[in-house]
C-alpha cells in the first residue's frame, strides 16, 4: 500500500510541477489542482497507514490508543481541501477575467512573438 | 485564572472579522457608511493594540496565552501575545487607518467590496500575528492570501489582473510548500503547536531529525516567497507597482509577515539552546544579501516610480532576512526598527507616488479606464469635489513628502531610517557592549551592502525627484485631495515620532529581540498555560 501511494504521489506531483510551469492559464490552474491532491495525499499519509482503524474515540469508551489511527493528519487534510478548492475556484474567476480582458489565454497576457 | 480582560487577546481578529462580515450586508452605494464603519474598526484595533502594547511591556514583560476552546495545552490552539507579536499588531493597525482614510477619496469606488476584503485581510495578518500553532498559522495565512488576491484585482484593468494573476500562481504554489513542511514536520513530532514543538525538536535522533529540518526547510521556502527573498520574488515589483495605492500601502506590511515567521520560528526551533542550533542561518543570510543586492540594482533600474517602491520593499525585505540570519541579540533589535521604520515609509510611499503620478500619465489613465468600466466617471468628478478640499501649494507639499521618503529609505539622518541602520551596525562591530567581542566576518558584508543600499536608493530617488518636480514634461499640478495627502503626512510624522522617541522604542525592541533570543519563557509560558474556570462547574464528590 505504501509503495502504491508513494507512486500517486509522485505521479501526481511530477505532473502537477510540469503542467504549472506551461505558458496557458488552464494548464497552470490544472497543474495547481493535482499539485494539491499530491500533496493532501501526502498529509494524510503523514498520520501513518492503517486499515481497520477509526480515527474517532467514542464517548465513554475503554480507549486503547494504539486500536485507532491519528486524527489530527485528518483534520488538517479536510481543512487543506477546503482552502485549495476555494482559492481554486477564485483563480478560476481570475483567469476568465484575464481571457476577457486580453483575448489570450498565455500567463503574459500576450502571445510570446514567433 | 483567566479574568474577563485577557479576552482582549482575540479582540484584534474578532472585530475586523466581526465588521467585515457586516458590511457584506451592505449595498457598495452605501458608501459613507462602509468608510465610516471600516475606518472606526481600524481606530478600535489601535487602541486595543496600544492596550495589549502596554501590557506585554509592564513588569519587566509578560507573555499571555489564550486557549482557544478552552482545552489544556498543548492540545489547544493558542494564541500567544509576546513583546514582538504586540509590536505587529499595532504596526498592523496603524498601517490599516491611514490606508483607509486614503481610500475614502476614490479607490473604494474603483471595486466592489473593498472595505470587507480590506478588514479580512486585517484578520488574517492579525491572526498570523497572533497564533502560536503552526497549522493555525496556515489557515490565517490562507485568510490574509485570499482577501490579499480580492484587493490585488481591485480597480481591475489589464495590467492588474495579469500581475494579479502571477501574484496568485505564485502564492497558491508556496502554501501547497507550506503544507508540504508542516505535513512533514507533524509526521515525526506528532504536534503542531510551536512551543511543544520546540521541547519535542530537541529529543529527535537520526533519522527523524533529518525527515524535521528537511521540513523546515521547505517551510522556510514558502515563508521566503512571501517574504518576497531572491530568487522567488521577479513577480513582487509588477505586483506591488499594479496593485491600487491603498491596497499596495497595505501589502507594505505582508513581506513582514513572511519576516516575522522566519524570525519567530527559527529562534524558537533552532536558537541557542535548541538541539540543531543555528539550521538555516547562513542560508537565510545569504539569501538576503541577493535580495538586498538584486533590490538594489532594481532600484537603479527602475523607470517608473511605481517599480522603484516595488524594489524598496525587495531592500528592506533583503536587509531584514540578513539581519535575521545574523542572529545575534542587538541586531535583531536594529532589525525590529528598521522593520516598523521601512514599513511605515513604504506604505506612505506608495500612497505618495499615486498622487504624484496622476497628473503625469499612465496611472492616471488607468484609473480613469477603471471608473470607466464601472460606470462611474462623471459621479467621480462631482463627489471628490463634495469630499474634501484639495490642499494648496500642492507640489511643495509633495515635494516635501518624497524627499522625506527619500531620506528615510536611503537611511540618512535626521530620520528614523538611520537610527535603525545605526543600530543594526552599531551591534555588529560592538557585539558584546562598545569595543568588546570578535568581529564576525560577515559583519563586514552585511554593512558594506547596507550602506550600498542605501546609496543606491538615494541616487534612485534623487534621479526620479528631479523627474517628477524639477523637469515635469506636463507641468500640470496634480489635484490631491485633503483626504489623500493627510494620511501620508499622518504616517510619515509617525516616523518623526519614532526618530523623537527612539530611546524608549529601542528598549523595547532589545527586550523583545532578548525573548526572542531565549524562548524558555515564551516555551513555558506557553505549556503551563492555565484553563479557564468553567462558570457552572460540577463538584466530585
């Protein structure tokens, strides 16, 4: 399982890197996407692998910590979705404005001369 | 005990969060209300910053921690108010008012929701400010980025949205680093608040020390390029140059807060009594004296008044990397004055150079594109009359201005730039009290490219004064408003202050740069932090 996650990973990554470094505004907000899937992977896994393990104690129970997995990588990779997804959307906005506004989709806001 | 008073801690990120929320609510027409409300929010985190100023620096300093939720430490997430994050808060505040009061005149007109975006990103700074907890620190950075990216487009235009557009890039790429390194760090200490952070660093062996500083490291990238340090920073002068001068008075302070982190965190994880003392120093020295050098011949460089700010902000970003990288108890303090004395010339700079620019051309003409779109030329025209009266004398008033700017910039005296660049230089070759101590190496250095800085900065801003008042092309007066001109002058007279007081303002900064410098009060005030007595509270038998 660690060697299948580690290989989205970098396979996610290594994508995300190349496509944010193309001259087009959709392949920049494309490569932005998977650069965050990457690296929200990568700040779940931080909590280590479990499988069978509720991240979540019930209330009065008998705990025995080593039974559950760490909640905290969980939280913060929800919290990481969020945010990503919102400043996304608003880049979105951002690069129809700058399509509107310059009638190309080049990150200069003009084609580079030939 | 927590008595009610200590809940002054989260005041400065409630009631701009508070107002900001309210004023969506409202119609943008609504427009002397939205000035009212935003401008008595920002008075409002003066004074509660000048209270928690004052507080901090009574009884030989004290360090308060609130437990948000009201869980034990370290589990809460806390917010701590130290000497420094006081000092940021009321440099936050006193940045903030200024800045709206210019926008009264007729920037606010030029978007929609600039007074609610203004007073988030207020949050977010005080917030990052504020927090002692490194993942807190990533959502209040998302905060300040957010409502940053919203008044960076502000006023539109194609200039703007390009530079917008490579600001944002930019910034969402550097907070996936962010994560990235606080994933990394989490993933060997199993905690994320600072304090516990820094007693957890220090009985990591082997392997898991390298997998923690491979993750400060990247962190400290991501710090670095909103610190806007060589050579993550070509998109900074375009931005700061394109963004409305308001909001571009405001961004002054956002290269600090990358500053600011660096500073807090690499004392607090790797200071002198940490186990891997002094992890990045030389990398954080180096990399700002290219920033100082690369500023410098930006400065040169610079045509348009508007990129030579862009590259001052890259020189005092520069000087003040260096000086954290110096890591030694006086300099730092030096640095903590050049920091409010930078910070405080550059936004009334750039609010100055808009106003100086307007007769001339193209930013004038981009304005008046911008109201254009809006709709909203012809009612410009007749309501700026209504707001104010237009100052006389209005070249020798600028003039006036610019070349205080000037001096305070290329750090001459009689002005605040010099005390501080004095005082950086006067701990450097005086390391241990005058004439005691070895002279480092890189004291050399670090002053020689000060003191060039500097030089280049005065010729800069020589070339580009005569430009602007000896040998205008035009010579068409700019029309400047009441309203546009006093909060220049109101920042500007702050520095005046700060040269006056500069005394009692450096003893300040020297107790805070020593906190900094041995963070055992900050760790322990923090891990015996005490919970609030619930009011009900069940008695056991």
């Amino acid at each position: 399982m660690e060697l299948l996650l580690s290989l989205s990973m970098g396979a996610l990554a290594g994508s995300g890197v190349w496509l944010l470094l193309r001259p087009r505004t959709y392949q920049v907000i494309m490569g932005l996407a998977l650069l965050s899937y990457a690296v929200n992977i990568f700040i779940f896994s931080t909590g280590r692998l479990r499988v069978n393990a509720p991240p979540i104690v019930e209330k009065g129970m008998e705990v025995d910590p080593a039974a559950f997995t760490d909640p905290v990588p969980q939280a913060l990779v929800l919290t990481a979705i969020v945010i990503s997804f919102a400043t996304t959307a608003l880049f979105l906005v951002v690069l129809l404005a700058s399509r509107g506004l310059t009638g190309t989709d080049h990150v200069d806001g003009r084609e580079p001369e030939k | 005990m927590m008595s009610a008073p200590s809940h002054l801690i989260i005041a400065p990120i409630l009631i701009p969060l508070l107002a900001g929320a309210l004023l969506l609510f409202f119609e943008d027409r609504e427009r002397r209300l939205k000035d009212a409300v935003s401008i008595l929010t920002s008075a409002a985190l003066v004074v509660v910053a000048a209270v928690l100023l004052f507080r901090t620096g009574a009884d030989g300093g004290r360090i308060f921690v609130y437990l948000l939720g009201n869980w034990p430490s370290p589990i809460a997430i806390n917010l701590v108010l130290d000497r420094l994050s006081a000092m940021m808060l009321l440099l936050t505040a006193v940045l903030a008012l200024p800045a709206l009061v210019f926008s009264i005149a007729r920037w606010q007109r030029a978007g929609a929701h600039f007074h609610s975006l203004f007073l988030f990103l207020l949050v977010g700074l005080n917030g990052a400010f504020l927090t002692g907890d490194l993942f807190n620190l990533f959502v209040f950075f998302e905060v300040l980025l957010a409502a940053s990216y919203g008044l960076m487009l502000h006023g539109s235009g194609q200039l703007r949205v390009r530079a917008g557009m490579h600001y944002i890039v930019i910034n969402l790429a550097a907070s996936l680093l962010f994560l990235i390194g606080v994933a990394m760090i989490y993933s060997v200490t199993g905690t994320l608040n600072m304090a516990h952070l820094a007693i957890v660093l220090q009985g990591l062996e082997g392997e898991s020390r390298f997998m923690a500083e491979a993750g400060a490291g990247i962190l400290g990238i991501a710090f670095l390029v909103k610190a806007g340090s060589w050579p993550l920073n070509f998109w900074l002068p375009t931005a700061y140059s394109a963004a409305a001068a308001p909001v571009a008075a405001i961004f002054a302070i956002l290269t600090k807060v990358g500053v600011y982190v660096l500073l807090r965190l690499s004392l607090l994880l790797f200071g002198s009594e940490a186990a891997s003392t002094g992890f990045g120093e030389q990398a954080l020295f180096f990399v700002g004296m290219a920033t100082i050098l690369f500023g410098a011949i930006g400065i040169l460089a610079s045509q348009a008044l508007g990129r030579l700010a862009g590259y001052s902000v890259l020189v005092s970003s520069g000087t003040l990397l260096a000086a954290v990288g110096f890591a030694q108890t006086g300099v730092t303090a030096g640095a903590l004055f050049y920091l409010i004395s930078s910070t405080l010339t550059l936004s009334a700079f750039f609010m100055l150079i808009e106003l100086i620019a307007r007769g001339q051309d193209p930013a004038a003409d981009v304005l008046a594109v911008t109201m254009e779109a809006y709709g909203e030329g012809e009612e410009e025209e007749e309501e700026a009359e209504e707001v104010g009266v237009t100052i006389p004398e209005t070249l020798a008033v600028l003039g006036v201005s610019f070349a205080a700017c000037g001096i305070l910039l290329a750090g001459l005296p009689p002005l605040s730039g010099f005390v501080a660049k004095f005082a950086m230089l006067t701990s450097m070759f005086n390391p241990d009290g005058v004439g005691e101590g070895v002279i480092r190496h890189s004291s050399w250095w670090l002053a020689s490219f000060l003191i060039l800085s500097g030089f280049a900065t005065l010729i800069a801003m020589t070339r580009a004064g005569i430009s602007a008042f000896w040998a205008r092309i035009d010579g068409e007066v700019p029309r400047v408003l009441l309203v546009e001109m006093a909060p220049v002058a109101a920042l500007l007279a702050m520095t005046v202050f700060l040269t006056i007081g500069a005394g009692p303002v450096m003893r300040f900064l020297e107790a805070a740069a020593a906190d900094l410098h041995s963070p055992q009060a900050y760790i322990q005030s923090v891990m015996e932090a005490v919970q609030a007595v619930p009011h009900a509270r069940e008695v056991l038998p």
